[in-house]
C-alpha cells in the first residue's frame, strides 16, 4: 500500500495543508482551488493542465523508436541531461536501503523475479519515455514498487496501473478515466503521464527524492513535512521522523529495487529475457465501435487488439466522441489502411442527443470552473442546456464548485476561427516573443508552447533540432515556420 495522492495544485508556505490519509484509512481527497503549482521557496511553478493529445503525440513521436531502437541501461546514459540527473538523484546506500534489499534478494525472492520479467517488455518503453521528459531513468523502478508492472493493479483508494494514478491526478495529467475508458491501464499513455508528473514535483521540490515522496504522500503532506523539519534533505526529514512512516519507506525501496535490479544476479536472480514489447502504431477508429468489428474486418486477432488496449472496458471505444486513437501491432498496419473505410458502417448506435453533441461539427473540449460560474452560465456560454451539460458530465445535480473540470462541446468552425484570430496576434509579452522566437518560462511544455504558435509538437522539434520534449526555463525557441 502506498499514501493517497493529490493532484498539482496551489502550494504555499501559507497554506493551510489539508491531510492526506493513508490508502487504507482514508479517501482520495481532490483540492478544488486552481490549478497552479507554487514552488517552496515561493516562486511560481505553473502546473499546466494536459491535453490527451499531448499524451499521444508524445506516444507517436517517441515510443516508436524505443521499442526496437537501442535504448542504454538504467543510470549509464552519458548525455547532458543525465549528468544533471545523476547530481540530482544520488543513489545512497544506507541501513534502510540495505534493509530492502535483503528484502527483495531473500525474504521475497520469488515476487521480486516475477517483477523483473513483467516489467521486461516495457523497460526500453519506460527508460525512453522517463528520459525525454527530463525525469531520471533509475525511477523505472518507482513503476516497480508501486505495481510490480501489474496492469490491472488496483489499491483500495482506487489507485490504478503500473503508476498506481488516482482518477483525479490521472485526469490532470492527460488521462481519460470515465465509464467507457480508463487509460490508467494504457501503460504506453499512463508512463508518459507519469513522466509530466514526476517531472513537475521535482520543479516544484528541487529534488526527485523528495519529487518520489510527493509521489507517494501527496504534495501537501511533503511540504508539511518541509516545513516541521525545516529542511528540504529527504533523510533528514527521516531522521526528524516528520514523514509518513511509509514514505521513509518508500525513497529506500525504489533504490534497493534498482541496486537489484542492476545487477540481478548478484543478488540471486535470473536475468529476464531481454524481449521488448511488440512494435506498435497509433490508429484512429470511428466510436464508439467493438474491437470485435475491427478483429472481424480488419484479419487483426481480437486478442492482440485487447492486450494493445487494456484501458477499453468492455472493449468498445468511447460513446460520446465520433473518432478514438486506439494501438494495433505494427505488423498489422497495412491490413488496417486497406480496410479503415469499412470500419464506419461498425460504428455503434448512441443516444439520440450523442450523434448532434459530438458531431463532426463538435469539438470536445474542457471548461475549468471559475469563481462566480454555475452550471446554467456555462451551458449558455456553450450553446448547449444545462440538462445536455449534465448529461456529459455525467451530474445528478447542478451543483458545481470552483476549480471543476467540466465537458463541453464546442463549433468547429467558431474553434478555428478563434485559433487563427490567435495566432495573427502576438501571443505573449515581447520579453518572451521577438521575431519568431520564444524564450521558455517557468511552467512551460513544448506541447503547450506548439499548440500556442499554431504549430505540431513535431514541427516545432524540428525547426529546432530537438531529440526530446524537455525545455529548460530561458531556452530560447524557434516559433516560426519561416524561421
């Protein structure tokens, strides 16, 4: 078991800290205040929210090479960006750590190997995707510890996948979680996920061991600790004794996972076979629609299309969009394009208001709750009624409190004309933009800043020669086309 966690919020040493409960005592509590991240030291550290295709491109732009591509071990990769990680995660060997180990090597052997080979398939996958968002490889076993790289792993908190996400920080971060889908289960989706958290706790505490903690506990809870203990140096938290006894716990087992895992025979273990998992490829589907129908018109077996999409729950696409990215082997690619066409007679009947809510015309996208708003305001800013809001956000009452996510549908057309009336704007301060370039801020994504200049986060990675998705705050980027 591990500590409930909350989703990225406002963070200040003036704070009040709510609490946290321990999974096994207590629910998931979600602050409803906005979604900003305040670092310790008070400076800001804005926590943008992600959007589901951020999580997608980032899959189609990277993933694809790291399945069949070489991809170095765990903590050996001698680039820029590994230097700076491995002053920032020294990995210190002590009584707790030792502690674990033994643990693993022989009180728990047998769980331990079978953690080593389930992950197996996924470790270049989840090396390369940790390594592109700037997060250190060695937490490949904080995916270890949290699941044991059990797919459906399921705590009593309602933490779910590899990276053990509740509903609320899984949604934050660009993961559908609903009655149709839950991509928590996606453990291509979830990992890049993971990564943007881990990535924004360490921004936020200036240091993974205590971006591990934050993981674990809950932000809040980390900064709490900070506070009593006056330090920000994890083990003298532990000395303190200001931590959740499991989060003292848990900095030692990831390191004991990776001194193992390391060097697995050292401790006693089988090395897993050194297989990948399959190389797969990113389709669009009409939805909702039954894997069964693609299985059938397509000649891809139905199981492989159920073990490339675990996050389908009954195995049927989402009911309220009109296309859905689904994965397929690579093998089968060709069979798809030569039949996609005859995929949209399959499609599956929806209630009568889905077909006019999300149309071809209709874009989904997400409104954010503002102080003074209620329910029959942001239907009328939405052209739609208060009982079709509820009926997509799935309300029993009109209720809603600041800081809520809501679903709503929006024109096409009305979108794109925004978006170009946007883009012919000078879209930030002229410190930040001049001539087509861009100096990143605090809080910045490459996939926010591509979609603020109109642009692919492909083509923005481009025109700046760029291998992976991190930015520094004061990188200077290229925003023009021409440029």
């Amino acid at each position: 078991m591990k500590l409930t966690r909350i989703t990225p919020l406002v963070l200040s040493l003036a704070a009040v800290f709510a609490s946290v409960g321990c999974k096994t005592t207590h629910a998931a509590k979600e602050d409803s205040n906005t979604a900003e991240l305040e670092d310790i030291n008070g400076n800001g550290a804005l926590a943008q929210e992600v959007q589901p295709e951020e999580i997608d491109d980032s899959i189609d732009q990277e993933l694809q090479t790291s399945i069949n591509g070489d991809v170095a071990e765990i903590g050996s990769e001698d680039d820029e960006i590994n230097k700076a990680l491995k002053a920032g995660l020294p990995v210190e060997l002590n009584k707790d750590v030792d502690r674990w180990i033994d643990y693993f090597a022989n009180k728990n052997h047998d769980a331990f190997q079978r953690f080593l080979d389930r992950g197996q398939p996924y470790k270049k996958m989840i090396v390369a995707t940790l390594r592109d968002s700037g997060v250190p490889s060695e937490l490949y076993y904080l995916a270890m510890i949290e699941s044991g790289f059990v797919l459906h792993a399921h705590s009593s908190a309602s933490a779910v996948g590899f990276w053990q996400f509740i509903p609320a920080s899984g949604r934050r971060y660009g993961l559908r979680v609903d009655k149709f889908v839950d991509e928590r289960r996606d453990p291509w989706r979830a990992t890049v996920a993971a990564s943007l958290y881990l990535a924004d706790l360490n921004n936020v505490f200036n240091s993974w061991y205590l971006a591990m903690a934050a993981y674990n506990a809950g932000e809040s809870r980390i900064m709490g600790a900070i506070m009593r203990g006056k330090t920000r140096d994890f083990w003298e938290l532990v000395r303190a004794k200001v931590l959740p006894s499991e989060t003292m716990d848990y900095i030692p087992k990831v390191l004991a996972a990776y001194m193992v895992g390391k060097n697995p025979q050292k401790y006693g273990f089988r090395v897993p076979d050194a297989n990948s998992h399959e190389a797969f490829v990113g389709v669009t589907v009409p939805s909702p629609i039954n894997l069964s129908a693609i299985a059938n018109e397509t000649d891809i077996p139905l199981d492989s299309l159920q073990k490339f999409n675990p996050h389908l729950k009954s195995g049927v696409t989402p009911g309220d969009i009109s296309t859905y990215k689904i994965w397929i082997p690579k093998r089968f690619e060709n069979n798809f394009k030569d039949k996609a066409a005859n995929l949209a007679e399959h499609r599956m009947a929806t209630k009568a208001e889905a077909p006019r809510l999300a149309s071809e015309n209709k874009i989904r996208k997400f409104h954010r709750v503002k102080r003074g708003e209620h329910l029959n305001s942001i239907a009328q800013k939405y052209g739609v009624t208060v009982d079709q809001l509820r009926a997509m956000n799935n309300l029993h009452t009109s209720t809603v409190f600041r800081g809520q996510k809501l679903k709503v549908m929006v024109d096409a057309e009305t979108m794109a004309e925004k978006s170009v009336a946007a883009n012919n704007s000078k879209p930030s301060t002229t410190t930040d933009v001049d001539d087509g370039i861009y100096r990143v801020r605090r809080g910045d994504r490459l996939g926010h800043i591509a979609k603020k200049f109109g642009m692919t986060l492909a083509e923005l990675k481009k025109i700046n020669k760029l291998r992976r998705n991190g930015v520094k705050v004061g990188q200077i980027l290229k925003v023009s086309r021409a440029g």
